[in-house]
C-alpha cells in the first residue's frame, strides 16, 4: 500500500466508526433526510475501501498458500476484519 491508501484505509474505518457513534447517541441523525445521504458517502467510502485491501491482498505474498483465500474470505463475511488485517499485512511494505 502507498502512503495515500494508508491514510485513506484510517479515514473511513474512523468514518465507519463516527458514523457508528453518531447514530447512536444522537437520535435525530436516524431522520431519513439526513441518514440516505449520510449512509451512501459511507457505502462509497467503503466500496473505494475495499477495493484498496482486496487489491493489496492479489498482490501480496503470504506465508501459507492458503493465506489469500483466507483474507478474502474473511474480510468478505467480516468486514471488521479490516482492522486486524491493515496491522498485520497491510501496512508493512509487500
């Protein structure tokens, strides 16, 4: 990963996460004049975000063979799954 889609990768998991906090605590942000567009920024910033990790996950050499499979598998089912794996892989150089 370059510097930018490090950067990005930490701006939308703490979008994800604000977004999160926001909903709960402030009940007049679940307004659906206020929640459809909130939510499609995050659905774009995430789509955008996973783009970036499955493409680091193709073209990263892991360890085990069956390495890949795995982190695809599981960031598809589990999407926060993201935060284990940026420490792990993505963040080191490939």
């Amino acid at each position: 990963m370059n510097t930018f889609e490090k950067i990005y990768s930490i701006f939308a998991i703490v979008f994800a996460i604000a977004l999160t906090v926001l909903l709960i605590t402030r009940p007049e942000m679940r307004q659906l004049g206020i929640l459809l567009p909130t939510s499609a920024v995050g659905l774009l910033v995430n789509v955008i975000l996973m783009f970036i990790i499955f493409r680091d996950i193709f073209s990263r050499q892991f360890p085990s063979r069956r390495g890949r499979a795995f982190w695809t598998g599981l960031l598809l089912v589990c999407w926060p799954a993201i935060v284990v794996y940026l420490p792990l892989y993505g963040f080191r150089r490939r």
